[in-house]
C-alpha cells in the first residue's frame, strides 16, 4: 500500500503558517487517494535518542563489525528503527517555518536520526555516496517571515538557508522534490498575510495532484 508520511516541524499547533497549509495539501491528498495510507509525524512530540558520542561510538562499534556492547547494539537500534520508519513511506509532506534563516533545530535532529548508512544512503571507494531511496517524492512547505523570493545578492537580503538544506538533503537519499510552497512574508499585516496563506492553500491543494 502506497504511504505518504508528513513531517510537521513547527511547534505551533493549530497557529502554524506552515502546518496549516501542510494540512491543506495532505487533505487534498487524501482524497484524491482513499485507498493510500497517510500518517502524521511532529518531529517536537518524538522521543529521539541523542545523536551524541555514545551514539556515533555504538554506529561505528556496529557498522564496522567491532565488538559493539549490547548497550551500543541497543542505541543503534533505537536509530534504525525511526530511520526504517521514514523509510517506510512512499511520499512526504514536510512542513517546516524558517529558524535564525534555516531550518528547526528539532528537524534537524531528526534529520541527524533517520539518515544512516546502509538504510537510505551507502558509500563505496569505487562510486562514492549513493542515495538508497529512489522513486519516493516529496512537497515542501516553508513559511518565513521574510520574502526570501529572490537571490541575496540581488536583493541585499539575508541568505535563505532554509530551502537549500531540504533540497540537498532530499538528493542525497534520493528523495525527488516535486514543487514547493513558501508563503512569505508572514511578518506583515492581517490582510496581506490572509492573502499569501489562501494563495498557499490553493498551491497545496493542487500540488497534492502532482504528489
């Protein structure tokens, strides 16, 4: 059965800019694809192990067969296990708001968890990184309260971290990015702001055609 997994990283609930509109395209998702499987992952209500020294003593113990200890065997585990979880899906939804212009640190940790050797990304002498999860697609939801439309450069704006780490990240375990919706600015006004969150809801709702 066909699943489709959405990463909600903002902490906001119900007030979120990015999850309402995330919400918007999973719906419509919905009911373009009964029969699919939807499930909902909030990265802040996980309980993610840390990715501290102990665990990168139990990776390296475990994946280059040492003598790993039953605790390091354990804490492995604990990764994999939330790896093979998002692994599991099909298509994914993220929704992520724009932190100090990248991306939530609880993403990120999440992030840090589910990319492992061997489970969706493998490297070797002879060719190198190799993504391990192809032919699954993906739709970005941002919100920012900055308009980061156009190239910092140009506009002498601040650099958008945001979008380029998703982007990288999603190519490297080979995950396509099929569009992406931002709605900026959100630091404006009530009229301006109802205006960008409608027309994110239409992008959402027609982009759950494309997913």
């Amino acid at each position: 059965m066909t699943q489709l997994l959405h990463v909600i990283a903002s902490p906001g609930g119900e007030a979120s800019n990015s999850t309402s509109a995330g919400n918007e395209l999973v719906t419509a998702y919905r009911e373009r694809h009964p029969d699919h499987r939807v499930e909902t992952v909030n990265v802040w209500d996980l309980d993610l192990p840390a990715f501290d020294a102990t665990m990168i003593a139990a990776k390296f113990a475990v994946l280059r067969t040492q003598a790993a200890t039953d605790e390091q065997k354990a804490q492995w585990a604990r990764a994999v296990a939330i790896s093979q979880a998002f692994n599991g899906a099909d298509r994914y939804v993220f929704s992520l708001p724009m932190w100090n212009y990248g991306i939530p640190y609880r993403l990120k940790h999440y992030i840090d968890i589910v990319t492992l050797p061997g489970q969706n990304w493998s490297w070797s002498r002879a060719v190198g990184y190799q993504p391990l999860l192809r032919g699954k697609r993906a739709a970005l939801v941002y919100s920012s309260a900055g308009d980061f439309s156009q190239p910092a450069a140009s506009s002498g704006a601040y650099e958008d971290f945001q979008k380029p780490f998703m982007r990288q990240w999603l190519r490297f375990i080979g995950v396509e990015v099929v569009d992406e919706i931002a709605l900026a600015p959100t630091l404006t006004d009530a009229q301006q702001l109802a205006r960008i969150k409608e027309a994110g809801a239409r992008k959402a709702r027609a982009l759950a055609l494309q997913l």
